[in-house]
C-alpha cells in the first residue's frame, strides 16, 4: 500500500508542474489564520466524554459514571463550564432521570439507579453543558446502551417489510466537475437508522455502464467516476433482499476544482487540486489557497497558480494531532469551493500498562493490580483515571459498538451524524479498517463552524445564545396580581436546611437573579420579595429550567444485550435452591397447617421470586369461624400478623382487615414462610406474607365478600394523569386521589390524613409508610424531592395525587426515593399549561431547588474469609468501579477488589487523562476459574 501510495505521488511530480505550489503565506490565508484563531477563543469547542463501568445492564443495576470535560485542541480538562446536565433518556425520548453535577476542572461521576422493574429496552445516556448548546445537540454526548432482556427488541430491530433503504452519494471535496476523475463515497442506511449493504450500477443517460460499487462495511462503500459535459448518470441499487431502487447522482458541474486527498500512507498525506479544462482556460494563472486546520487551529497552508490544470502536494502526517483534520480549498477572492476531513491517527496518547500480580484467579479471590502511564515522550505523567471490571463472559456484546474515550473525544464528538460502530476503527486496526475510517470520512461531515461566517467576523452573533455556567442560578419575575411589573423590588432567599440567606433587588423589568448558588441535592428554599416601599402584594414566578430537546435516536441494539448463559442460568438456579435450603432450615415451622396436593405456585413478587418457601392452608377445616382473620389464628396459633396480599393487592400488615371478610369467598390462603431471602431487595425478610385470592378473583363464583354492598352507578370518566411523570404511567399506583378531594386545608398533609391508606403523617409533612417503609419522598411534576416538602405546596394547586407505597409500584424507582416510597404530585399548571399558580400569602413561596446531584459509593464487598454454604452467590457484574484513580509523581496508581462468583473472562479498563490534555486507555483481560 505505502509503495503504492509513493509511486502515485511520484507520477504526478512527473506529469504535472509543482513549482507554483508553495507554501507562501498569502494575505488571505493569514486572514483565514486569524479569523479562525479569533472565532475558535470566542467559541472553544467543549466535549463530554462518560466512562460508563460496562456496556450494558440489566434491571437492577446502576450506570456508574465518570464525565470528562475538555475543551480546545488540546482535549485539556475545561475550567469554561462548572456545571454539567447528564441523563438518562429511554425508547420513548422521555427522561427518566436528570443529573445536575458539579465540575471540579472538567471532572465529575455520578449513576443512574435502574429499578428492578425497569422495563428492558433501548435508552440513551446523554451529557452536556449549557455552552455546547450552541453547537447543538448532534455534538452532545450520546451514548445508547440496552437494558434487560434476553432477546433484542424485535420490534426495535426489524426492517419494515418492503421498505427501501435510503441511499446518497458523496463526491470526494463536495462537488463532481465535468472532465475530472473523482472518488464518489455512497452510504446506504435502513428504516432502522443502520447501514444496509447493496449493489449497484451506475449507467448515463444513453444507457451506458460506467461504474459498478458494492459497499464494504456499514452500508458504506466508493467508486470512482468521470463525468461527462451533458451527462446524467443514475444508480441502479440491488438491496440485500433482491429489490432494487433507482437513485440519481448529484448533478456534475460544467467548470470548476476538485480536491481530492490520500490518506492511506503512514508517514504522509498527499494532496491533489485539479481544475478541469473550462476553469483553466478561463481563470488561468489566477490563485487558490489550501488550509488544513484541526480543533480550529492551523497546522497547514499553502498557495498555489492555475500554471497547470493539476496540482499536489505532499504533507506529514506528525505535523498534525490525532482526530479529524480539515481540508479547504478556496478561490482567489476567499470562497470556499472544496472540503475534504480525513482522519489523523499519531502515536500522541498516553502509554498506559495494567500489571495483576497473578496470572490466575479463583471466585472471590482478592486481585491487586497496578497502573503505570508514561506520555508520549515516555516520560511519567500525573492525571486522573476511571477504571472498571466487569465479567464480559456474561454480556453478548460487539466490541466493535463501544464508546471510548479515544473514538469519541478523538472522532464522534467532531462528526454530525450517527456513528454506527465507532470502536471498530480502533481495535485490531489493519489496511481494510483504515481504508473504511477514510470512506467514513468522505460520508461524515465536519461543521463546527462555516467558512464564511468566520472569513466575515461573524463571531459575535446569535450563535452564542448559551453562555458557559460556573454556578447553579434562580431567576425569576415579580409582578403585581394584576400582572404589571415591580421594579426594585426586594427579594430574599433562604435554604434553612444549608444556612444560606441571601438577597438581590429587581431590574426595571421586575426580573431577578441569584447567582453563585452551592447547594446540594434538591432543596427547600423560601422567597419572600417586597415592593420598593415595602408593600407584600406581589406574586413571584420562578423561572423553569431551559433545557435541549430530545431528537430521536438510531435505533441499534442488534447484539447489544446482556445474556444469561448458561452457567449464568446454573448459577441463579444454585441460587435459588440454596436459599430455599436455607428458609426450610432456619425457619420457624407452623403448627395447624394442612398441605394439599396442589400444582406448584410460579415464582412471583410474593413468594420472592420462588426462593421463600410456602404453604396452601386447608380452610375446609375452619369453616365454623365467621371470618378469615379468626380462620387463621385457628389454623396457625403462633399467627401474630404479616402482610396481607389480596387478588394481588398490597394490604399492608393489618392483618385485623381480614375480619371483614367472610370465608366463604376463599379460592386459596397461601401462607408465605418468613426467613426467605428478598431476591428483589437483597435482603432477609423479618415476617410472612398471607396471600389470599377469592373466588370472584378467579371466577369460580361470584359471592360477594361479607357485608360489601355493590350498588349500580353511572359509569364516570376516568381522570386524565396523562401529564403525570409516574413512571408506571399515569395512574398506575397503590392509589389515585384528585385535587379536589384535598382542598380547604391548611396544610396539604392535614387535607391528606385518612385519605391516603396506609399512610400518616409527621409534624412537618413527611408522609410515612405504616407498613414498616419508613418515611416517602415526594415527586412533584416529576422531580424528586424530600418528604418534608409536602406542605410546601398549595393544596388548591394540586391536580393529583398517586401514592406509590407497595413494593411493586416504588420499586420502578430503585433507591432514587425513600424506602417507604412516594407521593407522584402533578400540579394543575403541569397538567394545564393555561393555569396560573395560585401564591398565598402574598410575596412568600416555598421552592423546591435542585441542586448539585450528590453521587453516591460503588460499594465493593470483602471475602476475608473462606465461602461458607449459607452466603449467597455473587452474580455482579460490575466487580469494581473506581472514578478516582490518581497516578503519583512517578505516574503509578494502584487498586484492589474481590471477585464475584461467576466465572469466566472479566475485562479491566482504564480510561483517563493527564494534565496536559493526553488520552489514555488500556484494557486488560484475565481468567477467573
């Protein structure tokens, strides 16, 4: 290929006259040099990189992350921004969680908590600054990860019977001229966002065969072609299932350059301008320029005549950094005509070794391993580094697929447009991935910027509407009732919780700012403003957050799903077995109880999953009792309560309800034993479950529970909590209560008391779960807040209330909310934008605040001691995250962590990055048998 590639070079020196081509720097490109030198120190480019700990989840894991922010061409960790938005989006391009964090130079980590409830499936975790707004969303982080399942989500994945793929051509340096041969790139992408292989056959318009192409990987592929004054030419596209589609290339100019540039030595890049012979004879002996810059600065310029039609030039390749470099080529009056970005790749990252101190290792043994970095002049460096391990023998997953820090801080950031498989142009690199990285680029487009509007000066325009924030702020209005604005007003905020007070007046518009605000998690703050002259009777309206909106998402989880193998699958049922062992020898057995031959229960919520063991009570034998409750003291004496499990529906632990409820209606009593092991909590339970299903449940009979009097009502339309922000959707929850049940109170909780079932309340608010939960968050209008902001709120701005207090319904939100749970409030201007909020007293509100998101610990156990029978397995995953892995003065960090169970390759990777702004990964494989 490199002898190729210099015999090629050597023929155009041959052919064609270079001399004119010299690097002289001409006034435009000097004005080119300092336009794009101002434009970029008014506009640095910030990237967000998340080390996530492993590809993929299942539901009950945690996304741990780390966020690297850098900015310029240096990739340095950025100082621009102090605040970075990360969250979790799903299928549906809903965000199920948002996380304000706090950068300390360019760093920060965080984790999303996924219930064990969350439905599998494919979501995005995005990550950006207020400042990369600018340059829009297709340059944030965007990362899609799978969650759950055993199998891709077919409806996800599948092609739509019939449908064609969309396929367009790209000519090399933008433009197909007349006269002149140029590699033309086509990409042909699927219904489902993805490459879609064909064939195809270019014809002119008399019919004639010029050109036959087949793509090479992802749908993308090149051919060359030489158009022809008063041709057309179209492509005849043969898809994979035979169907064929005709497509139309782009329209050939009749006079005019075009740029064309090898990429494929090591050593150099090669340059080609050519004009074909209608531009030549017109503009002969004028001037061209050429620019190559990366990461908005210059690292090549050169000058050239129109003295002959072609023209080339050979470039290092050291003279530039790693990452996407553009070509330009532009006229002699400055109009840019051609572009061209091909990939850099130099030895410019940092030299980073993981060294276990055994080559071996058994389940739970403890391993220690060390880091080592050196820069690329192999001199040791200081920097920060995330390193995680997971079992790779339990995820079915395409390496090719993963996100780095080097694919993306080095390519994907710089690129619009989905990049399908980033990593496989970094892994295993040979002639084939190289070549297939340049037709990448030929199809990728590079717009950081326009040409024309930094040749301009146009640097102080609407493109920076986003300023770069360094603290949380809280803005807002006052205004009389009547609506008009109350300028020099005073306005005083208070978080009693953080000791903050603080105090600001109104602009001549009645708006306010409180700025430098360093307060943690979500918190309650009052605002008590007045007039200039003191007067109370002014509203406050807060403004809301201004966040991005969501774009739809390729969809790509073709491989991308944890699997259960099979010594996975063995695993769990080990698991399972043992702790029914378990439950049978250590639990208390109970006396009366009769066992009949009945089919096996399936494993469910109520049994934990299958590993707690139970009983089916014969009631036959208690038939002379009036009610259940009385059945069961009669039939198990040492009964002295548990929760009460109804037709499915959590009655919590009163089992005295059950007395109002006649035997007569019994279909089956289950008695669940305690002792078993919670599967879903990871935790021992303290007490049984009695789960009982009538006979009108199942629809054996249809008798009435005792004493319950059904009387015919008009059939009522169901509640609109289409604007709820539950999770489960709206109205899925232990119970629903309307706005306006709740009015006329003082507090919200006194409106509450006795309503909510299961419920009461503390002095200050805090709902709490009286079946043993303990205390529940409140989650107004989607944001998760304390208990204690409940009365906060105005009872006459609540629309709903859904109280998410039975294991099933909380756990969706994992430990995002207390343990007791949670009231999901949606307030009337959530549910109708129109409404406007009521404020009383006048000039005071409580707000709920979100603060500085509070990352919690990746907890990591210690096996000191030999595995007795009695543990559980440990089927982690993630074995170990660490996001705070700083290397010493002699570039040396080290870790240790313990094993999980499960057996097979785990993968150890280390990502990170060094004062001066060097990249580094190193991936480290090893045993566990």
């Amino acid at each position: 290929m490199k002898i190729k590639t210099l015999l090629l070079a050597l023929l155009f020196t041959l052919l064609f006259n270079v001399s004119s081509f010299g690097q002289n720097d001409s006034t435009l490109l000097s004005r080119a040099r300092q336009s794009l030198s101002e434009h970029f120190k008014e506009h640095p480019v910030e990237k967000v990189y998340l080390h996530l700990d492993k590809p993929a989840y299942i539901p009950g894991d945690t996304i741990w992350f780390k966020a690297y922010t850098v900015v310029g061409e240096a990739h340095q960790l950025s100082a621009l921004s102090g605040i970075l938005y990360c969250e979790l989006i799903n299928a549906k391009d809903s965000i199920l969680f948002r996380r304000v964090l706090k950068l300390t130079s360019g760093i920060s980590i965080g984790e999303f908590p996924l219930a064990r409830r969350f439905p599998p499936g494919q979501y995005h975790v995005r990550a950006y600054t207020n400042w990369m707004r600018n340059a829009g969303a297709e340059y944030f982080y965007n990362q899609a990860i799978s969650i759950g399942g055993t199998q891709p989500d077919a409806a996800q994945l599948s092609k739509i019977s019939g449908s064609k793929p969309d396929v367009q051509f790209f000519p090399e340096g933008g433009e197909l001229v007349n006269g002149i041969r140029s590699r033309v790139a086509v990409k042909s992408v699927g219904n489902n966002g993805l490459g879609e292989d064909v064939k195809g056959l270019v014809k002119d318009n008399d019919g004639n065969e010029i050109a036959f192409f087949e793509t090479r990987h992802l749908g993308m592929g090149v051919f060359a072609i030489t158009p022809q004054e008063g041709k057309t030419y179209k492509a005849t596209i043969t898809c994979a299932d035979s169907s064929t589609l005709t497509v139309d290339l782009p329209q050939a100019k009749s006079e005019g350059f075009t740029l064309a540039v090898n990429n494929s030595d090591a050593d150099s890049v090669y340059i080609k301008v050519a004009a074909n012979e209608q531009l030549f004879r017109a503009q002969q002996n004028s001037s061209f320029y050429l620019l190559g810059q990366s990461a908005g600065k210059v690292y090549y310029m050169a000058t050239g005549k129109l003295v002959t039609p072609v023209f080339t030039a050979q470039v290092a390749r050291k003279r530039f950094p790693s990452g996407v470099v553009q070509f330009t080529l532009f006229s002699q009056n400055g109009e840019p005509l051609q572009e061209r970005i091909i990939f850099v790749r130099n030895d410019d990252t940092l030299k980073m070794e993981v060294a276990p101190k055994e080559q071996k290792y058994s389940a739970r043994q403890k391993v220690n391993l060390a880091l080592s970095t050196l820069n690329p002049d192999k001199q040791v460096v200081q920097g920060s580094f995330s390193v995680s391990v997971y079992n790779e023998s339990l995820l079915n997953l395409n390496e090719n697929k993963e996100s780095t820090i080097l694919n993306n801080l080095l390519l994907t950031s710089d690129l619009k447009g989905y990049i399908e498989q980033p990593n496989y142009y970094f892994i295993n690199t040979d002639d084939k991935k190289w070549m297939d990285l340049d037709i990448l680029m030929l199809t990728q487009g590079y717009r950081r910027f326009e040409w024309k509007q930094v040749l301009n000066n146009n640097n102080n325009t609407a493109s920076k509407i986003y300023s770069p924030e360094n603290s949380l702020e809280l803005s807002g209005a006052l205004k009389t009732p009547s609506g008009k604005t109350v300028p020099n007003g005073k306005i005083i905020l208070v978080a009693p919780k953080q000791g903050l007070l603080t105090d600001t007046v109104t602009d001549v518009n009645g708006n306010f700012k409180f700025t430098n605000l360093n307060i943690p998690d979500t918190a309650k703050i009052i605002l008590r403003a007045r007039k200039e002259n003191n007067g109370s009777n002014v509203t406050i309206y807060v403004k809301q957050g201004d966040y991005p909106p969501i774009f739809k998402s390729k969809q790509d989880l073709a491989d991308d799903r944890i699997k259960l193998t099979p010594e996975m699958i063995k695993n769990i049922e080990d698991y399972r077995h043992k702790l029914k062992e378990d439950s049978l020898k250590n639990g208390i057995p109970l006396s009366g109880v009769t066992i009949k031959a009945k089919k096996e229960h399936k494993p469910d919520q109520f049994n934990n999953y299958g590993t707690a063991f139970e009983r089916s009570l014969d009631m036959n034998r208690a038939r002379d009792y009036a009610n259940i409750f009385e059945a069961i003291r009669y039939l198990v004496p040492s009964f002295r309560g548990g929760k009460v499990i109804l037709n499915g529906l959590d009655l919590g632990s009163d089992s005295y309800i059950l007395a109002n409820y006649s035997i007569n209606v019994l279909e089956e009593v289950r008695l669940v034993d305690p002792f078993g092991y919670d599967v879903e909590h990871h935790m021992h339970n303290t007490q049984g479950s009695i789960v009982i299903t009538t006979k009108e449940y199942v629809g054996t009979d249809t008798t009435v529970l005792k004493g319950v009097t059904i009387k015919a009502k008009k059939e009522h339309k169901e509640p609109d909590l289409s604007s709820s922000a539950n999770l489960h959707g709206g109205g899925n929850a232990d119970q629903v209560i309307m706005g306006d049940k709740v009015s006329g109170c003082v507090t919200l909780s006194d409106c509450l008391q006795g309503k909510v079932f299961g419920v009461s309340f503390r002095y200050d608010g805090t709902p709490i779960n009286m079946r043993g939960g303990g205390p529940m968050s409140v989650i107004l209008n989607g944001l998760v807040l304390d208990g204690s902001n409940l009365n906060s709120l105005n009872a006459n701005d609540i629309y709903s209330i859904e109280v998410l207090r039975s294991a099933e319904t909380r756990s969706i939100y994992g430990s995002s909310i207390q343990k007791g749970g949670a009231l999901i409030i949606t307030t009337k201007s959530a549910a109708d934008p129109n409404y406007v909020t009521s404020v009383t007293p006048a000039g005071l509100i409580t707000y709920p605040f979100q603060g500085y998101y509070k990352a919690k610990s990746f907890y990591t156990p210690k096996y000191n001691h030999p595995k007795t029978d009695s543990e559980p397995f440990d089927l982690r995953t993630t074995i170990y995250w660490n996001p705070n892995i700083i290397t010493d003065k002699e570039g040396k960090a080290s870790f240790d962590y313990y094993n999980g169970d499960t057996k097979g390759t785990y993968k150890v990777v280390v990502e990170g990055i060094d004062d001066n702004g060097a990249l580094g990964r190193a991936v480290f494989r090893y045993k566990v048998e």
